[in-house]
C-alpha cells in the first residue's frame, strides 16, 4: 500500500508537471507572435498590432480564434492519413523535448526533493536531439501528403537543411560533454552553478564561445527561422510545406515554430548560459523558502529564454533570407569544420590542464 501511494504521488507530481509545461508552452509560443510583429513594428518605425485589447495584447486570443473558426479544406488528390498526422507529429515533437529541462532549482521538503524536471535521465540530452531528428518527419510528411510540387520541393529542403545543421550542432554540443562529464541536463546546469560571480564565470558559454555560436547558428536552420526559412520562402515556394493546409492544422505548424523556437532556447541557457543559475549571486545566502528559491531560479531562466527569443526575431527582421546553395556551403562547409576545430582544441586543452 505504501509503493502504491508514493508510486500515485510520483505519477501526479509528473503529471502537474507535464501540464504546466504544456500550458506555459503554449502560453509563450502565442505570446512570442506578439512579441514578434511589435518588435517589427519597432525596427521598422510602426505600431504594430493596438487594435485587439490595449496595446493589441488579445491580438494572440484573435488570431487564435480565426485559425479554430476557419473551415477545414482536405485537398482531394491528398493521402489523407498522412495529411493529418502531419501537423500532429510536428507538434508532438516540439513539446517533448522539454520533458529533459531542469527549469528550476528543486523544492526541498522534508519528505525530500521535487525537481523541477520531468525526466532527469543519463542521456537526457540525446532525448532532445533524437526528438529533434524525428521532428523533420513532420515537415516531409506534410508536404508529400499535401500533392503539391512546392510543398515537397518545401519538404524536401526542410529534411536536408535539417539534417546537413543537425551535425555541427551535435559537434558543438560534444565539447561541451567534454567539460561536463556528463549527458545529464541537471549535471551540466549544476556544473556551471559553482563558480566566480555566482556561477557567472563558469557558464559554458565562455568556455566555449565558438561552440555557443555554432549551436546557436544551427538551432535558427533547426527552427525554420530567418535567414533559414528555405523551407517557408514565400516568394519562392508559394507559402512552403504547409501551402495546403488550412484552419488549426495549419495552426499546429505555426504553433509548433514558435515552441521549437522557446525550446531551443531553452536548452541554450541550459547548456552555455547556467540554466536556472542566478549571476552573480551566491543563493546559499538568501536562506529563503524553498518554493520561493525555485520560483526566482525558474524566473531567471525565463528571463533567459526571453532574451534569446528577442535575438531570435532581431535577427528575422535584420538579416535577408540566404540562397538554397548558400545555406548547404555555410552547413557543409563552414559550421562543420569549424565545430570539428573546436572539438579537437577542447579536447587538446582538457588534455593538457590533466597533466
């Protein structure tokens, strides 16, 4: 009776856990659309959305009600099995890989600890690149169920430019292996932790500067996100992958590009920027609360997170869309070399700092 109660504490923690991560999920992914078109309006010397609410906040609610409200077209020539799994499994996708973020320091009680993670697994971060890698089934599914030509030809660029990135990012992130020891996403926050300046110091992302700019390069292709956006360019392709789809499906593919886009930033701050870790703060000090400790940790993180999103749409809306060939060579032909470099340099010096 005792397993079986700790066992129906243990399923309901995770599932109370499972939840909030999918409602904050959602919740900045509709979020960071605003956040998108008002940070156009400002590069570009305009309101942007002010219409919807005050200062266009339910512009998001509006948006979201006209894609559940629009009407479901199946084109008839489509394969229609695949037609629907298609935006299922890229939204599936998308949110699974959160399930492997420490996004908070644990809650300490007396009974014991409740981490703020859902599975805090020794290969936690292969989950999240092996995820990522059946991600792209998404796109290719989509576009060949659709019977359209420039929805496959969409699809098709996708899978290549999402397997030629998958590569340097996977050589940036071997480095920073080689400084943890470990897979485990809470071993390598807890190693960035200790250090000068509350942890400052210590973050990977000086350690590992061309690592940092490597992964990061490659989680834009990852994202579909400018000047990576092949797959989507609309003056080319006519809309892209998800041409034909229409009302919430065509939904769940915008929906699952914003949270691919909250996600891998996430596991940015996790890996180069301390995760939860608070600069220049010494937490042990502040001998607070326990659930209050973990809120601001889990506030830092966010704060985080946020900057990276705001990078991200800076970044749409500054720099111009690169050619198909251009993005193969940068892939090919520059990141992989010079994640390649940087592993071997990493590993030169761990090497020599042992003797």
């Amino acid at each position: 009776m005792i397993l079986l109660s700790i066992s129906l504490w243990f399923i309901l923690e995770k599932a109370i856990l499972i939840a909030c991560i999918i409602g904050l999920s959602f919740f900045i992914a509709m979020y960071t659309t605003y956040a998108e078109r008002k940070v156009a309006g400002w590069l570009q010397d305009r309101h942007g959305p002010n219409r919807a609410g005050p200062f266009g906040i339910l512009q998001p609610l509006a948006d979201g009600g006209k894609l559940f409200f629009k009407e479901e077209i199946i084109p008839l020539a489509s394969n229609k099995v695949l037609f629907l799994l298609g935006p299922g499994l890229a939204m599936i996708t998308s949110l699974v890989t959160s399930t492997v973020i420490p996004w908070g320091a644990p809650i300490v009680t007396d009974k014991g600890s409740i981490p703020l993670q859902v599975a805090d697994v020794d290969m936690g971060i292969l989950i999240v690149f092996s995820v990522v890698s059946v991600g792209v089934y998404g796109i290719m599914i989509g576009g060949w169920a659709s019977n359209n030509k420039f929805s496959l030809i969409a699809a098709i660029r996708g899978a290549s430019q999402m397997v030629s990135y998958e590569l340097p990012m996977g050589l940036a992130l071997i480095a920073v292996l080689f400084m943890t020891g470990s897979l485990k996403m809470s071993v390598i926050v807890d190693n960035q932790i200790h250090g000068g300046w509350g942890g400052f110091l210590s973050w990977h992302v000086w350690s590992q500067p061309l690592g940092f700019i490597i992964f990061f390069v490659c989680a834009l292709a990852e994202c579909n996100r400018t000047p990576f956006d092949l797959p989507e360019a609309e003056n080319e392709l006519n809309f892209g992958y998800h041409q034909e789809y229409s009302s919430m499906k065509l939904g769940f593919y915008l929906f699952a590009e914003y949270i691919n886009m909250f996600v891998s930033s996430a596991v940015i701050a996790t890996l180069f920027l301390g995760g939860y870790d608070i600069p220049f703060v010494n937490e042990a000090s502040w001998k607070l609360e326990p659930w209050l400790m973990s809120l601001i940790s889990f506030s830092m993180l966010m704060a985080k997170i946020s900057f990276l999103l705001f990078v991200f749409i800076w970044i749409r809306w500054t720099i111009p869309r690169f050619r198909y060939d251009q993005l193969m060579n940068l892939g090919w032909k520059k990141l992989i070399p010079l994640a390649l470099l940087n592993m071997i340099i990493t590993a030169a010096v761990m090497l020599w700092l042992k003797k």
